[in-house]
C-alpha cells in the first residue's frame, strides 16, 4: 500500500489515526520477539518505509543491528528521521526486497515485512518465504503484517469489503484520499488467506506458524513464522 502514497502525507495521517491497525500489529510482533526469548538480534526490515512500524515494534528491544529496505528513496529520508533517537544500529538501503534477499551475504534474527510483500502475485510469494528462509538464522523469526483474505474468498469479493472498511474507519483521510486508496488496492494488492500464507511457508522449510493479531475487519493479519 504504501508505494501508493507519493508525498507520504496521507499514509501518515492513516497512520496516525490508526486505521491500519499498526498499534495492534506491533504489539503482536514485540509479543512474539520477547517470547522467543533471544532478543530482536540483528533486523531486517523488508518495505520498511518511514520507519514508523519499526520504532513501535523495536523500542526498548535494543537490536544488535538494523537494516531497513525500501524501494522509495523518500520513504527512507523520513526513516533516517524516525531513526535519529534509536540508540542501536541503524541503517537503510535503497532496493527491492526479493533482490535485497538474493543477495545478502550475511544471516540474520529478525525479518520485519509490514504491508509490502501483498504486491507480489500469488505465484512469487513462495520465492520470497523461500529466499527469507535462507537469510534466517538459528531460531530466526518473521514477523508479517499484510493484508489477509478470508478462506476461500476472491481477490474481487476481499477489495469490496476493503472498501467498506476504508469508507468507513479511514477519519484522517479526505473523502477523495480514501477513494485513490481504494483504487491502489483493486489494482496492486494481492492479499492471501492465512492458511495460504502458513503453507508457503511451510513449504519453504520454517517449522512454526503462529497468527498473531488479525483485525477486527479480518482484512489483516500478522503472522509469526519460525525456523524451528
């Protein structure tokens, strides 16, 4: 969803409004860091955005390290700004998420993705859960929040009541805003069951699957996968 938003002004009013629900989404991911029991370890933050879900889900974790991607290079200007108070290691890259993972080196603890992997088509999603499974670490974890269709339902039948709900709860946002949302979903959003999601998943070698936090709407989900 957020590519949608080119000055990010209206993104950050939903946000602010919390009609996305990232309060609840946080929350649920800081759960299920703590109750592995090992700490945050080194982060990678897939669409990270301006940062925002990062600082709600990693304050007072204190990570050992932290990279953020995103494909907007404003996006991560205002991420460089969330990130002035953070006291751990920070920094951010430029870059898709699917080529980001191809080609880092290096493992790591955490994968952070937040309303960025649902543009990837049905059929490129097992690519991704397979090319996160090889960055993880030992008792690695990701933590996703996307969006989540109901068992069964249509990309069609999910949109229209996406609309519904964004008619509806979208307060911070004009009237206008709210309908080029709308507009960005019908055309760009792929959103999956999460059964569905939980398969792929498994499929790709992690050993658990946990839903965290789903919306009162059920139009999202987050969703805790490990590799043991």
């Amino acid at each position: 969803m957020r590519g949608f938003f080119a000055d990010w002004a209206v993104y950050q009013a939903a946000v602010r409004g919390n009609s996305l629900r990232h309060r609840e989404a946080a929350a649920a991911m800081r759960a299920a860091i703590t109750a592995r029991g090992t700490g945050a370890g080194r982060v990678l933050d897939l669409g990270c955005g301006d940062a925002g879900m990062a600082s709600l889900v990693l304050a007072d974790l204190s990570p050992h390290s932290y990279l953020g991607i995103d494909l907007t290079p404003q996006a991560l200007a205002l991420a460089e700004r969330t990130a002035a108070a953070w006291a751990f290691p920070h920094a951010f890259q430029v870059g898709d998420l699917r080529t980001v993972l191809a080609h880092l080196s290096e493992t790591v603890d955490t994968v952070i993705v937040s309303l960025a992997m649902h543009h990837l088509p049905t059929s490129d999603k097992p690519e991704f859960f397979r090319l996160v499974r090889e960055r993880l670490g030992p008792a690695g974890l990701l933590l996703m929040y996307e969006p989540a269709s109901l068992p069964g339902e249509l990309r069609a039948d999910y949109c229209d009541r996406a609309a519904h709900a964004f008619r509806l709860h979208f307060t911070e946002v004009s009237p206008p805003d709210v309908e080029a949302i709308i507009d960005h979903v019908r055309s760009a959003d792929y959103p999956e069951p999460p059964g569905d999601y939980a398969r792929m998943a498994l499929d790709a070698g992690f050993r658990s699957v946990r839903v965290g936090y789903e919306d009162p709407d059920r139009l999202w989900a987050m969703i805790a996968i490990g590799v043991d």
